[in-house]
C-alpha cells in the first residue's frame, strides 16, 4: 500500500502506530479476530467470492480490487472439495497475519531506479508505503495436507515415477487434478480475503494513530500479488500458443506491459511485483518485463529466501536483545512472541539486494524501488 504520508510526518509515531496495528491486526500461531465470527455458509461465500466478499462486507473499497491479481477472486473455486477440518482451522483465522515470516511493516521509499515507473504507480522519496505478507493460514495449509495424500495415491494410479516423494501429482484433467484446483482456488479465495480486511484495518490504524481523514492519509493499494500457486495461463511455447498450468511455488507473477491480466492504469509501465526481504534491510517493488515471458513464464523470485533454518536462527539469536538490536537501527518491531523473533533475524535471510539485482540484470524483473523498514509487526 501507499501513502500520502512522507517519513518525518510519522517518525515520532512509530512506536504509538506499531503498538496499535499489533492490537488490531491478530498475528502469531493461532490468531483470532473476537469480533469476527464467520459461520459455515459466509465461508463458502468468501471461498467463492474472494476479496469482494471483504469489499462487500465494508473492508475497502472497490477500487482496491482493480489492484489485486485477478481482481481477488480466482474462478472455479468449490467449497465442497475443502474438507471440515480444513474449513474448521480457516473459521477463526480471518483477517489475521499468522506466523513464521509472515508480516506487517510500515516502511518508506529509500531510493528511485526508475522515477517514471514509479510515478505510474503512485510512489515516490521518501514516501510512506506499507506491505503485508501473509495467505491462507490455517486453511491452505489443511488443504496441502489433505490433497498430499491423494496426490500420493494418485500418483501410482497414474503410473507417475517421482524422482522425491514431495513431488507427488496428479493429472490435471484426472478427477484428482481437478479437485485440486477447485480447492486450492478456496484457499487462494480466503488468502485475498485475509489480505483485504487486513489492509483495512491498516487503514483504520492510521487513522487512529495520526487523527487525518481517508482522503488526506490516502492509503492505496499499490498492488496484490500471489506467489506458492499455481495458474491456467497462455503461454508461447515454441512458436505456439498454448494454455498451460504454470506452478508458482516461491515464485511470483512478473507479466509485462499490455498484458491483459494487469490493471488498465499499470498497462504502460507493467505488472508491479513485491519482494520483501527481512525486518533489517529492505524491500523492493520491482516490474514484469517481456523478457519473464519469454524465459521464466512471466515469473520472477518472490522473496529474499532463508539461510538458516528457524531452529539454526533461534540459536544464532541467543543471548542478543534482538529488538533492541532493531531499535537501534531505527526500526519498532513487535512480535506475537520473542521465538518469533529470533526464527526471523536479518542474519536468517540471503540479502535481498543480492536476489533482486541477480532478476533485474537477468532481465526478468526492474527494479523500481527500494522499501526501508521503519516498523514492523511479525506474526
């Protein structure tokens, strides 16, 4: 999301505002909003109906749906192939941030690659933006599991060979295969969902904290991308254009200019893409380029990528204050819990600025700008 705010008007709120989007954003294991129950028949209605589901409910506005990937809904969503269990864990997670590197973080424009690209999108130095990474929660995670097993046994029905067992699949024209899909569309549904009231409530938390009105905080969502999914797209393959299921699993969509599945205002300049890097260095929003669909399937990286495993992180964190390390770099963070923390240091993650120079010199992504943590919120 952007903003109307620059630094120096928020940096002595910083504590006040990362305090109050903790209480009113529900992070960590286990989060729950109280005052949202959603009950068997509204769930289905947002597995089908996505982000619009929150519009409709007061979450947001309409226009932000012209801002996310396929307007927050993908068709053919079907909430009879999510189990119980699946939809039991989804229920009370709505609207809340989760756990592991998941997050909320208020941060600023630190440097323009490209000021006329970064005009068209509504950014500019200096300028307050806020990014939010978190999906399906609960829910996505039950339905992996559920379908594992029937890939698994699908895959020796199908006579499929896997070079690894997590490789397990199923023909997407099996019965098996479409289930999948219909299922994971539910996930990906309840994701934009989540992503939506959380925006929402952002702006709600701004409003509190810094008594402006809507129209002069001016919190717009820049863009909302999907990234561990996977989309019936058309593709040139060979000389010949072909409609092929394209599997983003630690990858996001990087489509280029014209293309006809970005929003008509990014249609010069090309489908923004978000790649956070941790809560110690930066961020960046970078564009989809021609070449991505020439080489990578309109496909760049999707984040900075973990060195240490979470366990490996705790350990490098012992015995350091690690918000207090934060604070004096200048960055509030707060977290659902102090092992959360530590499972996300700066040190755990490559550096970012390494991945995204490696996508932009390949040509599959541009850099556009750089995002500077100021405060953040971890789950």
């Amino acid at each position: 999301m952007r903003s109307g705010l620059s630094r120096k008007e928020i940096e002595g709120k910083m504590k006040e505002l990362v305090a109050a989007l903790f209480v009113n954003i529900p992070s960590g294991v286990g989060s729950h909003r109280k005052d949202l129950k959603l009950g068997e028949k509204e769930q289905k209605q947002v597995f089908k109906k996505g982000a619009k589901w929150a519009v409709e409910k007061g979450y947001g506005a309409d226009e932000d749906l012209d801002h996310i990937e396929e307007q927050g809904c993908i068709e053919g969503a079907d909430p009879d192939q999510v189990s119980e269990k699946a939809m039991e864990r989804g229920r009370a997670q709505l609207g809340t941030v989760g756990s592991g590197n998941h997050f909320v973080e208020v941060g600023y424009v630190a440097e323009v690659f490209d000021e006329v690209i970064a005009r068209a999108l509504g950014l500019w130095k200096d300028q307050i933006t806020i990014l939010v990474h978190t999906g399906s929660r609960g829910l996505g995670h039950q339905v992996c599991d559920d379908y594992i097993r029937v890939m698994m046994d699908s895959a020796r029905k199908y006579q499929i060979e896997l070079p690894d067992p997590q490789l397990c699949c199923a023909p997407i024209s099996s019965p098996e295969g479409e289930r999948y899909l219909q299922a994971m569309a539910c996930a990906a549904n309840y994701a934009f969902t989540n992503r939506q009231m959380i925006s929402h409530w952002v702006r709600e938390t701004f409003e509190q904290v810094f008594k402006r009105s809507p129209s002069d905080l001016r919190l717009q969502v820049v863009y909302d991308v999907c990234h561990n999914i996977a989309k019936i797209e058309t593709h040139t393959i060979d000389g010949e254009k072909k409609r092929v299921c394209v599997h983003r699993k630690g990858a996001t969509r990087a489509f280029p200019p014209g293309h006809k599945d970005i929003p008509k205002d990014y249609q010069d300049v090309g489908q923004p893409v978000l790649i956070p890097g941790d809560m110690g260095r930066c961020s960046y929003v970078l564009i989809g380029t021609e070449q991505a669909m020439k080489e990578t399937f309109g496909s760049t990286c999707h984040g900075a990528g973990r060195v240490m495993s979470r366990h490996q992180a705790i350990k490098a964190a012992k015995g350091r204050a690690i918000v207090r390390e934060m604070e004096d770099k200048g960055i509030i963070v707060k977290g659902a819990s102090r092992g959360t923390i530590e499972e996300e240091i700066p040190d755990a993650y490559k550096d970012v600025n390494d991945v995204v120079n490696v996508v932009h010199h390949a040509g599959i992504s541009l850099k556009v700008v750089k995002l500077v943590p100021m405060g953040v919120v971890k789950g």
